[in-house]
C-alpha cells in the first residue's frame, strides 16, 4: 500500500479517535481489512452475496469506492444493505477469478461512467458549457458550469461532472482524434493534462 495514503487514512482516523470520549466507541472507527484469501462473492440472481472465511456470509452487499475518483479499483468498501461496513478489500485484484469478476461487473454497474471517445463541440454559453460528445455508449450531449470546475484529474485522465451530477471520463490527451485535441487546445485544457 502507498505509505502516504495509509498515513493519511491513520491520520483521519486518529482525528475521529481523539473526539471519541468512550473506549467502547473506538471499535466503530477501526479498518477492517479483508483477507482477500478469505472472500468470495457470487450472484443470486441479480444480488451481489459475499462469504468471508470463519466470519459471515451476507444475502447482500453493495460495494463502495473508498476513493472513486483518483483510486477507483482500490480500497473497495463492501457494506449490507443496512450501511454497515464488513471490511475494505485493498486490492480486489487479489480475489480469486471468478469473485474478482463478480465484483468488478457490480462495481461496473454502480459507477457507470460513460468514455468520451470524440468531443464533437464544446461551447461556451453566459457560464454554462454545452458539450456534444461520442461515448463509448454513443453520442451524449450534457451541460457544465464551467470548464476548469467540473473537471478532477484521475489516475487515468479526467472526470467532467455536469450540472445533474452524470460523470464522463476523458482519458489521456494522446489518445484523443485529431478533431478533439484541437478542441481540447482551443478550450485551455491541455493545461490539465
């Protein structure tokens, strides 16, 4: 794990611990990492189930992103239905093939976010920017507030979120057409990249 990001996690943590004034509050403040070893997930269905080794199995889960923009395939927080949180699985790499899979198509429908593949236009209109894009789901046409504010960087390109808080993402200035990085120059962005 990235030391600076554990420091940061154990940081945050010990802030909560200090306002906690009982020692029996601490126990909902530790991180449960699980033993990717120990854990599989399969379907009934279309729910997601989880078995963890000598501990529990749940009917059903939700996976969530501890980090969903800048480490969206780490730190996967898997919870009941309820909100509680079984544990993290750090690297959901780690699980066997066929859970890995599972998970991955969960999470796939949970954070769907379309690739900008072309930017047809972009156009600026009193504040508000209207974008006419091609996805990896076909043509959208969505609004921003402004270009520079609805953009956050990723450890794969870009996530535009416009104004109803739909997510895209736009991946690495090289991989664009021709057409689009010109685009993307005549706007500014390739400050971003």
């Amino acid at each position: 794990m990235d030391n600076g990001l554990e420091l940061k996690i154990l940081k945050n943590t010990e802030s909560i611990m200090n306002n906690i004034e009982t020692k029996d509050d601490l126990s909902e403040f530790r991180l449960n990492y699980l033993d990717p070893k120990k854990v599989k997930f399969f379907r009934h269905g279309d729910i997601l189930r989880v078995t963890i080794e000598d501990d529990r199995s749940c009917l059903r889960v939700v996976p969530i992103r501890s980090f969903p923009i800048s480490m969206r395939d780490k730190y996967i927080s898997i919870r009941d239905m309820k909100g509680n949180e079984l544990g993290i699985i750090k690297d959901p790499k780690e699980l066997d093939k066929e859970s890995y899979k599972v998970l991955e198509e969960e999470i796939y429908k949970r954070y769907f976010v379309p690739v900008i593949l072309k930017i047809r236009s972009i156009r600026d209109k009193l504040g508000i920017v209207e974008w006419e894009v091609i996805t990896d789901r076909g043509f959208r046409k969505f609004l921003t507030r402004s270009i520079h504010d609805s953009i956050e960087e990723t450890d794969r390109g870009f996530i535009i979120k416009d104004i109803e808080n739909n997510r895209y993402e736009l991946r690495e200035y090289s991989e664009l057409d021709p057409k689009s990085a010109k685009l993307v120059t005549k706007k500014g962005l390739t400050s971003l990249y």
